[in-house]
C-alpha cells in the first residue's frame, strides 16, 4: 500500500513539475514576460524613491536638515524620480504599440 | 513509580520506508531544480525556470509529508521509528513528544530542509513574474542547498532508520529538554539561519547575472528582517532556558553555540542598517554583498558547531559524521561567495561619496563597525581553541572574563550609536540642528549618570555606568524622534496630537518600527549591564529551619516535600523570604530526578543515578529578580538504596513503587542539611521586556503598509477590467 502510494506521488509530482515543458516556447510571452519585470522593478525603485522624497521632507519639517541642504537633496532625488518616470513610461508605451 | 510495560503492536510499520521515499524524491526533486533552473538562465528560456521552481514546490510538499509522518509516529508511539524509541516514550507529555522530532540529529535536519523549502517556495512564488535574471540563480541556489540538507540525512542521518522488532518502551526525552522555551527555541533558531539563505540566494543570482542594483535588496528586505528576528528569538528564548533550567543563574555563558548564534544576528543586523544606506545613498555595494555571504556562513558554522564536536558545548549534539559534508559545504559558500564578489568588482562601484560625517550614513558606517567588530572578537574567542590547537598543539579555551573584557566596550559603544543614529538626516545634518537635537539627549545621559553616581555604588562599575547613560541619551533620542513626528503632522493637519503620532508613525512603519527596535536594545542592555555588575550572588546550607540573610532578604528553610512519579522524583523546598520584616515572597526551588534506563543501577538506585534538572524558584519584578536554586544531599539516602536494589531485586513494579514512595516520603520528614543557591539580579527582566519591544518594532517595521494593500487591490481589479475587456471586446 505504502510503495503504491510512494509511486502516485513520484508520478504526480513529476507530471506537475514537467508541465511548463510540455507548452510550446514562445518569443512573444518571453518578451511580454521581460518586459513586465522590467516594468515592475522600476515600479520598486519608483516607490523607494517617492520615500525618500518623503523622508527628505519629514526631515526638513522636523527641522534636522537646513533649507539648502533638503532644496539640493530634493532636487537631486526629484530628478531621479523623474528619470525613473520615463523609463517607465517608455516601456508602456512600447507595449502598447505591441498590443 | 515504575509502570506495567505495554507492549505496542503497530505490526511492520512500513511508514518508515514511505518517509524514505519521500526523503529520495525530495532529492531528487531538488537536484532537478537546481539543473533545471540552471538551464534556464543560460538558455534564457522561461519554462525551464517554471519547472524549477515547481520542483521547488514539490519538495516543500514532500517534506511536509514527511515532517507529519514523523509527528504522527512521534505522538503514536510508533517506535518501529529509531528516532521516536531514542527521544520520546509513552510517559512524555504530548507537547514534548511534538517538539521531540528537533530534540535529534536526524530531525533538527528535517526541520531545517523543510523550513528552507518553505521560505524558498514562498520568496519564488512572490517573485515569478520579477528578477528574470536573478530569479534563476537564487532559485538554483536554494535547491542545491536544501538538496545538500536533504543528502545529509539521508546519507549520513536518516530519521526514518527503522527498528525491528521495536521496543516496548521508548527511552523519553532528555530531562533538559523538557522546558517550553527550550521545545520552541530550535525551530526559532532555524528559522532564523534558514531565511538568511533567502538574501544570500538573490544576492548570488545578482552577482552571477550582473544585476548590481539595489532591486535583489528590495525584493528580500522582508525575508532578511524575518530572519533577524527569528534568531533574535531564538537567542532570547535559549537564554531564559539557560536561566531557568540550568540551574547556575546566569542568561549567557558564552558557550560556543550561544556566540555560534549571536555572530550571524550581528553581523545581520550590520547588513540590515547598511542596506538602508546603499538604497538611498548608492554607496557600500561591495561591503553589503560581503556583509550577507558573510552572515550566511556564519548561520552554516552555527550549524556545523551544534553538530560537529569540534567544541565542547551544553547545547551541541555531539560528534557526528555530518560535521565533514557541513565544513565543505561552509568552505564552498565562502570561496564561491569570495571570488563572485572579486570578479564582478568594477559593477559594484560606489555612486556617491559621503558628502558629510554629520548625516545617519556617517553613523550607520561607525555602527557597522561596532557590529562587525564585535562579531569578530566573539569569533576569536570561540575558536581560539581549535586555533591554539594549531599552532601550539594543545587546546586552550577563553572562558567568559576574556569575552566581557574585550566585548563590554564596544557593546557600550553600540548603545551610543543605537541613540545617534535616528538623530541624523540622510546627508547632512547642520550643526545647528545637530545642537538643537543632541541638547535633550546629552542632558538626560549627565543626569542619569549623575544621580547614579550620588545614590548608588555605581561608581564602581564604569562601564555599566556609561551603559545607563548611552541607554538615557537613546531612550529620550527616541522620545524626541516620536515627538517631533505628532507635533510636524499637527503643525500641518491640525490634528490633535495623539491621532497626528499614530498618522504619522503609520505611514512610516519602517523608519518608526526601526526605532522600536532601538527602543528595546537599549533596554535590554540596561538590564544585562545591572543585572551583571550588581548582582548578589550567595551560596548557602541550610536545615530546615534555618535562616540566611542575602542581601536586604532574609531567606527562611520552612519544609522539604516529595513528589514521587512514573517518569520522575521531585524533591521541593519551601521557602520563606522577607525583606524589611514584611513578606516577600514564598519560593519553591526544586530539584528532578529522572531514571536511568540501565538495570545495573538497580530497581531503587536508577532513580538516582539518571539525569537530575533543577526548577528554579524565582520572584520576578521590574526591580529585578529573587532567584534560588535547590540542590538536596541524597547521599543519606545510599545504604537505603543499596538494601532496597538487593531485596526488590526480583520484585514487580508494584512493589518498586511503593518503596520509593516511602523512601522518598522518609526523607522529605527527616531531610540533611541543603545547598542553595540564591540571587538577586537587579532588573534583569527588563533584557526579555526589552526583547520583545525589539521583536515588537521588528514586526511592525516589516508589516506591509495600507498602501501597498491597496495597490494590490486596484491591480488587480484592472487586471478583472483588461481580462473581461479582453473576454469581451466591443462588436
């Protein structure tokens, strides 16, 4: 009983852990793919980087970074958020035109 | 008192054969992810990385089948399984008998492969779509190391081994063990050096595919602080068992696996501080990849050092045969780690300078230091034996005076810069503002120490003064920190002040949470400075009867009871204490004597010649600790056991019983005099209160904030919207 049942495992677990290879390659999902994940670690860094602006921020407002200091910081951390922005934007919109 | 043995007819269990089974084609399925995952990050083919990371499922699923089959034996008493007839026995409690299946070689493997293939099932599945070029190398990393754990026991370690015939009776658990700190503190513990396993993965497939940036961070922030946590508890939980149940009072021993332990949970708690500061500043890329294949190696040398026999430690399992596979396994990482981190030099350049020394990367930096330092001074001083060993040919060991020498300052430092760290902005901090937020701080430190100095002796403990000083400054640091966060939100909404705090706090779990955390180090380390500089520590002998006086307590011996059973003999003692005339407290320290299984001992003497656990008796309050330990004479007892041995020689187990009773009973109305063991540790409590803060903000800093919930909930109702558009487009 124990070595039947030993063998429907062996069998189920190889039919599920082979079953991506039995679907047919595709380039067209294989970009798609790289493209969300593209997509999705800039939509990380984005967010990592509208937390710092925030934290800047907080930092001004409780009075630990001066004037100057948080303007410079703000500008820098801005820019790359912006920069950011357009890469992403930029993958949209090439994967729109692909739809 | 003895028991009638039942005989178990389980019949041939063939359970045993079907755990090795599943054990085999984890292996397999294990091995297989690894190749497969492999071959799709060369061939940069999406389904060989789907299947790998099934194959990872898979395992996780075979070795949950095998964890419960091994559970059900062990609550069964099924003991056609060696490993439950060696540890368990049908007199063990439930609860022991569940967490006895880690009390083993064999089943502290298990749970360490089955944690890892969970972890790893978990971090591949939140990650399928992300990381394309990481994921694949983190996956083949995962496998091979859980496939590496999975041959260890099958190899050299099998926790199905089978007993035939199997006996009537198992041999139970160690006395030790039997302690519910100690029953959790291993899957804690492993828990905590699995998950490192998680950063350290994404860190090689980063490395390997040349993905330097800070995203392999991101993605395993969660599992890094997981794992920091996790072995934070399994520390604090390993230490209260040490002070309940071992019976010499102290929390730490410095015992090579304690600092086997502490030195990844250091060296983490480097890498989770100096992550913050590549994220934002783009700058220690080098030393954070060093940091975490440097904290992964140190979690594997935990483990080899609990196994190896290498060291001599009350928490080790002994010489194994898996010390040699675990030490090669150590040398790979270290070696592989070393020379990807050599070869990939020129993607890890810093992006920024630190622009100033007065900003929180500046401090973080001088914090690492501490970190690490600390860390490498407890690796010296654990392995200076195997070290002098080397070069001199004899072992010398560095007993616990050597640790506190070297570790106390920089420990004293690292209270400082707990409190600096949260003061300082990202950048620069002005000097205007770095008078203004010190002001507070420095003044409660002065006048901590200030008042320490007039109204106590300590004076005479420098170092723990400085300690209570650093920890006043950190305290009110934070205070400050969590005021100026309410009063800047209410300056700006209005808000009354509580609701502005918890706003405020809330949409910045992270930084917040992190400061909980300093919260509770600062406290822990105020109650270990106190409670090792000004402890009263006696020993006393006493008659029932007799009183000592310890302390501003007065310790009163009022009686001696006995409590014989089945599995154990219990003799307790009764204490009164008083302090200043009035009640204190009643303890009740008592000492456990647990048979031996071997007949040599004879049928009274196996009480006596077994293993022996001690119950502290101990009064906890904020002030500190009332903490006794008992240790009776039995030695009046041994012509009584000697007579007893030759005439029930042959008798039943009836019979056995009721002469131990009455023994036992006799010498709890006529006991000798007693060894005591009596201390009072000034606010010790506060190191466990002080832990749970820490664990407390851990959790806190790591929940997922509203935002990202809801976020996920409006991608996936555009997700609804896309895929019914698609279901039906427009005619």
């Amino acid at each position: 009983m124990e070595f039947l049942l030993a063998v429907a495992i062996v069998v189920v677990v190889a039919w599920f852990v082979t079953a991506p290879l039995r679907d047919r390659p595709s380039r067209h999902d294989d970009e798609e793919d790289r493209a969300a994940a593209e997509l999705a670690a800039l939509e990380a860094r984005k967010k990592a980087k509208y937390r710092e602006i925030r934290d800047a921020e907080a930092d001004r407002a409780s009075g630990k970074l001066g004037e100057e200091d948080f303007r410079r910081l703000d500008r820098e951390l801005r820019a790359e958020a912006v920069a950011i922005l357009k890469r992403i934007d930029r993958l949209r919109g090439a994967g729109e035109r692909e739809t | 008192m003895p028991v009638e043995v039942r005989h178990h007819d389980h019949g041939a269990s063939q359970l045993t054969l079907l755990g090795s089974a599943l054990l085999a084609a984890a292996l397999i399925a294990g091995l297989y992810a690894a190749g497969a995952a492999v071959q799709g990050a060369r061939r940069h083919d999406r389904r060989w990385v789907d299947s790998a990371r099934r194959a990872v499922y898979a395992v996780a699923g075979l070795l949950t089948a095998a964890v419960v089959i091994l559970e059900v034996a062990f609550v069964s008493d099924d003991f056609h399984f060696a490993l439950v007839a060696d540890h368990s026995s049908t007199t063990t409690p439930t609860f022991y008998k569940l967490t006895a299946m880690w009390s083993s070689q064999e089943g502290s493997l298990l749970l360490w492969a089955w944690v890892l293939s969970l972890a790893s099932s978990g971090v591949l599945y939140m990650t399928r779509r992300r990381h394309r070029e990481i994921v694949p190398w983190a996956t083949a990393v995962l496998a091979a190391i859980g496939s590496f754990f999975i041959g260890l026991m099958i190899f050299k370690a099998q926790p199905f081994a089978r007993l035939d015939p199997a006996p009537a009776e198992g041999t139970g658990l160690t006395p030790l063990l039997r302690n519910p700190y100690m029953a959790v503190h291993p899957p804690m513990l492993y828990s905590g050096y699995v998950l490192w396993s998680i950063p350290f993965a994404f860190c090689v497939g980063a490395l390997i595919s040349r993905r330097l940036d800070a995203s392999w961070i991101r993605t395993t922030r969660n599992f890094a602080l997981c794992a920091w946590t996790f072995l934070g508890i399994g520390l604090l939980l390993g230490s209260r068992w040490s002070y309940e149940e071992l019976g010499w009072g102290g929390y730490w021993g410095w015992d090579p696996v304690e600092n086997a332990a502490l030195m990844p949970w250091l060296v983490g708690t480097a890498f989770l501080h100096s992550v913050m500061v590549q994220e934002k500043r783009g700058i220690l890329k080098v030393w954070n990849v060093g940091l975490i294949c440097g904290t992964f190696c140190l979690c594997l040398l935990g483990t080899f050092l609990v196994r190896s026999g290498v060291l001599q430690s009350i928490h080790a399992f002994g010489a194994s045969t898996v010390g040699g596979p675990l030490l090669v396994l150590i040398a790979v990482v270290a070696i592989g780690s070393t020379l990807l981190i050599v070869t990939r030099l020129d993607g890890l350049r810093p992006e920024r300078r630190v622009d100033s020394l007065l900003s929180r990367e500046s401090i973080f930096l001088v914090n690492n230091v501490l970190l690490v330092g600390l860390a490498t001074v407890i690796f010296w001083g654990t392995f200076f034996p195997l070290i002098s060993e080397f070069f001199t040919g004899e072992k010398h060991s560095l007993a616990a005076p050597w640790f506190d020498r070297y570790v106390t300052p920089l420990g004293v430092l690292l209270v400082l810069f707990t409190g600096l760290g949260p003061l300082f902005a990202w950048g620069r901090l002005s000097g205007d503002a770095a008078r203004r937020l010190l002001l507070w701080p420095v003044l409660a430190a002065a006048a901590s120490i200030g008042v320490l100095l007039a109204v106590s002796d300590a004076g005479g403990h420098p170092w723990a003064l400085f300690v209570f000083g650093f920890a006043a400054f950190t305290l009110v640091a934070l205070a400050g920190e969590f005021r100026r966060a309410g009063a800047t939100r209410r300056a700006l909404t209005g808000e009354p002040f509580p609701r502005a705090l918890a706003t405020a706090v809330g949409r910045n779990r992270r930084r917040y949470g992190g400061y909980v955390v300093h919260a509770g180090i600062a406290l822990t380390l105020i109650g270990i400075a106190a409670s090792s500089s000004f402890q009263t520590n006696r020993d006393l002998r006493l008659r029932v009867g007799q009183t000592a006086k310890v302390g501003d307590y007065t310790i009163d011996y009022r009686r001696l009871s006995a409590d014989p059973r089945n599995e154990r003999i219990a003799f307790t003692a009764q204490l009164d204490v008083t302090r200043d005339g009035k009640h204190f407290a009643t303890l009740n320290p008592a000492r456990n004597y647990y048979p031996t299984q071997d007949p040599s001992a004879g049928a009274i003497g196996r009480y006596f010649m077994g293993e022996s656990t001690s119950e502290v008796g101990l009064k906890t309050g904020a002030g500190g600790d009332l903490w006794t330990a008992f240790q009776p004479d039995v030695s009046t007892l041994n012509p009584d056991i000697v007579r007893g041995n030759r005439m029930l020689a042959n008798a039943g187990p009836v019979a056995q019983g009721i002469a131990i009773d009455v023994l036992a009973q006799r010498y709890a109305q006529h006991p000798p005099p007693a060894s005591f063991r009596v201390i009072v540790n000034p606010l010790v409590g506060w190191i466990w209160i002080g832990a749970l803060i820490g664990v407390a903000g851990a959790v806190m800093a790591g929940w997922p904030a509203l935002e990202s919930r809801r976020r996920l909930e409006a991608a996936y109702r555009a997700r609804l919207g896309r895929e019914l558009g698609a279901a039906n487009p427009p005619a």
